[in-house]
C-alpha cells in the first residue's frame, strides 16, 4: 500500500498553473493577431467573366474601362529569373504564388485604370487568370520610370 500526501501549497500552485494556461489559451483563441491580411476579405476565385473581373478590381477600390485594352495568352515561365522572382515575391506580399503555375499558360487581361489619385500618366491594371482563378497582377504606370505594384497601393515597386 502506497500512501501519498500533497501540501496545500503544491495544490495552489498546481491551480494557479492551469488557470494561467487556461487564460492564455483564451486570450490566443479570441483576440486576432495584430496582422491583417489583405486577401482574407478579397476573392480571387470564380472569375470567368469581364463582369468578374472588374468587380474582382473595384475590391481594390479600383475603376477601370469597360473592356480589357488587351487579352493575351502567356506562360508562366518553369524557371524563375531574377525579375520574376521579385514579381512573385510581390505576389507572395498579396497571397499569391506563382510558383504553383510554373510552365502554365494563362490568360492576362489588361485593364486601364480610370480613377488612380496622384498620378497623372496611364496606369493599368494586369490581371493573371488561370481556370478562372486569379493567380497573379499587378498595377503599373505606362511611363519607363514608372512604378508597379500589388492591387492594393501599400507597396509600390520600382522599375
């Protein structure tokens, strides 16, 4: 026959340990992180139609023409250069990963946009779908010094 004893402070100190883990737990499950990401609220998926991707682009707060200025086939490279490894890092920034499209043909679309605060020269949004699923884009200006950058203006890139 055993006999075990336990001293009401090992009792105490066992209950405050759970109580502790029991609050942090609370805390991580309701309280979200202090990041935001802007694909959470934003769908990239069932875009079939010229109707879709417009409204795929006024999430963004974005205006554009009516018809694309232009729709062309491309492929996704199977081997990344050093350009699109940027380009992909910034779609990374946006949710997206063009990695997984490696050799792919898709479909970009080229919209102008019409109401881009602060700038005067064109500017244009790319879309890349693929199976009616927005993979990748950006936004840039026209001009040869002009900026590219993700849907949404947080980030801008030089190029």
């Amino acid at each position: 026959m055993f006999v075990y004893s336990i001293r009401s402070k090992t009792i105490k100190f066992a209950a405050v340990i759970i109580f502790a883990l029991a609050a942090i737990i609370t805390v991580v499950a309701v309280i979200p992180s202090g990041e935001v990401s802007a694909s959470a609220a934003v769908s990239y998926s069932d875009v079939y139609s010229n109707d879709d991707r417009i409204k795929f682009l006024s999430q963004f707060g974005w205006e554009v023409s009516g018809t694309p200025v232009e729709e062309v086939t491309v492929t996704v490279p199977r081997e990344f250069d050093t350009v699109y490894i940027g380009y992909n890092e910034m779609q990374k920034e946006q949710g997206l990963n063009l990695a997984k499209y490696k050799g792919k043909d898709v479909t970009r679309y080229t919209y102008q946009i019409t109401n881009y605060e602060n700038y005067d020269g064109t500017v244009y949004a790319n879309l890349l779908v693929y199976r009616g699923k927005i993979i990748g884009g950006d936004i840039c200006s026209a001009d040869a010094s002009g900026f590219v950058h993700g849907f949404s203006t947080d980030v801008k890139y030089k190029y």
